[in-house]
C-alpha cells in the first residue's frame, strides 16, 4: 500500500497516469508535491527530488537549469509498451503500435547535454496504459475522438540510468567499430531515424566520437566505458531491444 497523502497544491489537474505512476513509485518516507522556491516536486525522497514526466522531458528544461547544479533530481519517464483505446460505446482494443526502451531517444534529443550531469538520473519505465478517449459521431476513418484522460494498468520493466557507462550498453557488442547509423539500425532492430537521434544523443553526451564523414553518413567510434553497470535494488541492468 502506498503512503497515504493529504491533498495538495499541484495534484488537483493530475491525470490518471501521472496519480497511478506516483502511488506505484511511493515508498515509506515519501514526501509529496513539496514546494520549493517556484516549484513544486512530485516526490521527495530524502534529498533526491523525483520528477514523473508523462509528456515532453524537454518542457522540464527550466526546472532542471533551477535545480540540477543543487539537487540530485530523477527524472520518471513511461514509455507505452502496450496501450489500450477505450472509448464509448466501442470495444476496448488493443493499439499496433508499440514502443520499446529505444524510444526514451526521442526524448533525450532535447537535453542530451544534461545526461553529463552528475545530479541527473533517469528512470524509464515500460507500462501497460489503457488511453480514454471521448466519443465522436465522426464516421471519416481514423476520427478516434480526443484523449481525455491515461490511466496506468502496469509496469512491465523498469530501467534506472544513474551514469553515463550506462548508456554505452545501447550499442550492441556485435556493432562493428566505426559504425554508421545504417548499421545501428541493423544491429539494434530499429529504424534509421531512431539510430539517428541515438547517435546524436550519444555524441553530445561525450560517449561516441564522430571519426569520419562518408557519403554514406557519419561514422562513429563507441568509447570505452569506466565502469560495468552494477545491478541496483530498484532497476534492471539496462537491456535494449527494439526487436
């Protein structure tokens, strides 16, 4: 059961998915929506602050420049492994899409500067949501009405990145060095765009180095790394897959 909680500044718009993710996180000690200077923090846990981002981690731009150089801040990102449409008068169905450890990419393209930070950790999460849309009389394809609401159903995997070592397990051991994103994108399952913007985050987090231009692309080259990534109490050593 998590700790009960009184109602506060900040929880009165939350949605489903953000209330569920916070209630899954809680633990024993676990301060909520706590003011600090112009913000307000989702959880306090002793002195690390954790932040569940269920949009856009780069609209958390202003508060991680505020906050990051004297805080330790974890970063809770859900990624839709699985999601269900629900809609009125419809049958619950299932969505062909899915989204895989790889997608966190494209939200790190917007800070991949920051993963430097030594006060940043980065906590992904694969669920099971189910997404709530209203009802629409449209009968043109594709017309799903608008999300009104996500609600979680479960967490599947958790993946919890605390060093930039970490994130070298992306490339795969097979990946032949120097590299292209043609053939991360063979190596790791996953589509060229998305090898694009892995590269990207990479290069500007300081951990592969761009060697050479061909027609073909960029070639780069992994560095090594300075630690093996050591299993935690609350994570999984970090696996991807976008098979």
């Amino acid at each position: 059961m998590p700790p009960s909680r009184q109602p506060h500044i900040g929880t009165l718009n939350e949605g489903s998915l953000h209330r569920g993710l916070k209630d899954w996180l809680a633990q024993p000690g676990d301060r909520f929506e706590v003011p600090l200077g112009q913000f307000v923090i989702d959880i306090v846990r002793g002195d690390l602050l954790i932040e569940i981002q269920t949009g856009s981690i780069g609209a958390m731009g202003h508060k991680l420049d505020r906050l990051l150089d004297d805080h330790r801040i974890r970063i809770v990102r859900p990624i839709a492994a699985t999601r269900w449409f629900e809609q009125p008068g419809k049958k619950r169905r299932k969505s062909p899409k899915r989204q895989h450890l790889w997608s966190i990419f494209d939200e790190m393209v917007s800070i991949p500067t920051l993963l430097e930070h030594p006060n940043l950790e980065l906590q992904v999460l694969l669920i099971e949501e189910s997404e709530v849309r209203s009802a629409t009389d449209r009968v043109r394809r594709g017309q799903r009405g608008r999300v009104v609401d996500r609600r979680l159903d479960t967490v599947i995997e958790q993946h919890l990145i605390t060093s930039l070592d970490q994130m070298l397990a992306v490339l795969p051991g097979d990946l032949d060095q120097p590299f292209g994103t043609a053939e991360l994108a063979k190596a790791a399952g996953i589509p060229r765009d998305l090898a694009q913007r892995v590269c990207y985050v990479l290069r500007h987090a300081g951990l592969i180095d761009e060697v050479q231009r061909t027609r073909a692309g960029i070639l780069y080259r992994r560095k090594a790394a300075q630690n093996e990534c050591a299993s935690q109490p609350e994570t999984t050593c970090t696996q991807w897959s976008g098979r």
